[in-house]
C-alpha cells in the first residue's frame, strides 16, 4: 500500500498513515544526524567547544531559509529545531565525556 500525499488524502486513515510513514523516515534521518553529533564529539578538543553558540544560530537560519522554500511554518521550524539543537548538544556532550572515558 502506498502513501497519499497530503492533496490526496480522503481519511483520517490516509492521513495517520501519511504522518506513520514521514515518522519512521524522520527517526530514521534524525539518528544519522545523531551520528554526525558522534563524530563531533570525536573531532572537537575540548568540552567547551561542544557548544557553538554562532552556529546554532547558523543552523536556524539555514532551517528557516529552507522553510520558507517549502512552505513549513516558521512557528513550526524554529522551535522544533532550536529543541532538536539543544538535544544534539547534550547528546554530543554525553558523547565528548564518553569517548574520553568522562563519563557523569
């Protein structure tokens, strides 16, 4: 069974199985993300350079400019993706300690 684009979804079903699919492709997108988080974690010196904060402000913009192209909502975009940001960095942190036998 193929997905309907949202246009032609007629159900609720249609549409519950639209979200479904787009889910389990952004699990799937988010933990490769996860692992870019990884290798920064492997490749910055220092702890304090986990957090960039010129960066996170980078990357939001960039989300924004990308939204803007496909139509998503800046009230959706900018707050998910400065929670998903803050995420990768504790994650990315966790990770700095951990690879260095750091841990807690």
């Amino acid at each position: 069974m193929s997905v309907k684009t949202p246009q032609d979804c007629q159900t609720m079903e249609d549409v519950r199985e639209g979200v479904d699919a787009l889910d389990r492709e952004l699990v799937r997108m988010l933990a490769i993300r996860q692992g870019y988080m990884e290798a920064a974690a492997r490749i910055k010196p220092t702890f304090g350079d986990v957090r960039v904060p010129w960066r996170i402000e980078d990357v939001v913009e960039k989300v924004l400019t990308e939204s803007r192209k496909y139509g998503l909502s800046a009230r959706i975009a900018e707050p998910v993706w400065r929670e998903l940001i803050e995420c990768c960095i504790a994650h990315e942190g966790e990770a700095w300690k951990k690879q260095r036998g750091e841990e807690g």
